[in-house]
C-alpha cells in the first residue's frame, strides 16, 4: 500500500516517488506530479496532470506575463461578483465565463467559486486586486475553488 513520507504544508501530502513521478495526496483526491528533463518541458508551454480534485499545469513565465500583463484582457469574456454567505464575502462566483476566456481554457467554469488564491481566501475585491498585481512574479499560482459544492484546486507551477 502508499505510505505517507512527508507532509508538504498543511494542504498536501507527499505519497510516493517514482523514477519518473511523484504522487501527493489533498483530502480524498491524489494527483501524479510527472517529472521531466529540462529540455522536454521547455518545448511545451503547458502541461496539464490531473487527479481527483486536482489539477496542476506547468506554465511558462512567459505566457503568464503576456496573458496577466492587461486585466481588462484578462476580464474578457468574464462575469463574476462576489459570492456571500451570511453577508460575508467568502469567495468570487464566476457567473458566466466564455470559451474564448484565458481560465476558461485553463478549466475554470460557469458556477465555480474562487475561494482562495495561494492561500489567501478571497474576502474582498481589494485583496483580490492586490493578490492580481503580484501574480507575475509568483513562481505557483494556487486557485481553491468550489464546483457544484466540491473543493478543487488547480495549481499552475511556472516556468523561465
């Protein structure tokens, strides 16, 4: 059976490593993390592993900057507001999201709730402008977001 090796933070599990893989484990769902030489991911400007409730791409720095570079290019396409319970604000509800959209293509949906951003819980439009101008230079992206009442994140590692 897995055994646990190592706790990475408080959100992520380290289950296994292979020659070619390494396994971590959030709540229920493990994702596989594969690993290549430098020279096969720098050919391929993303890379997408999903696991249950996680998926994560490698992201070149690149199209980050070019795609967060503009916010109302960013925005494009996007109809979100803030999501309240009990008169908090404890996330942001994408209301509709087009195909043509930059997170769209990334699997962020109609419905979803961003719920926190590398950790930072989403609890006003200040705090999540602020987290925006800081993303460029971020080498994880981490969006928590809730989808039809479950928890997934989808990380973005990013690469020079």
């Amino acid at each position: 059976g897995l055994f646990t090796i190592a706790k990475v933070s408080n959100k992520y599990t380290l289950v296994k490593i292979e020659s070619d893989k390494v396994f971590v484990k959030r709540n229920n769902g493990t994702a596989i993390l594969e690993l290549f030489n430098k020279e096969e991911s720098s050919s391929k400007k993303i890379k997408t592993i999903t696991g249950k409730n996680v998926t994560k791409k490698i992201v070149s720095r690149s199209v980050i900057q070019q795609k967060f570079q503009n916010l109302d290019n960013l925005l494009k396409g996007l109809v979100a507001g803030p999501y309240r319970r009990n008169g908090k604000i404890e996330g942001y509800h994408l209301k509709r999201i087009r195909s043509y959209n930059y997170l769209y293509k990334q699997g962020l949906r109609s419905g979803d709730v961003i719920k926190r951003i590398n950790g930072n819980a989403m609890t006003n439009t200040g705090k999540l402008y602020g987290m925006y101008q800081n993303l460029k230079s971020e080498n994880t992206i981490t969006i928590d977001y809730l989808r039809r009442g479950k928890m997934r994140t989808l990380i973005f590692s990013i690469k020079d």
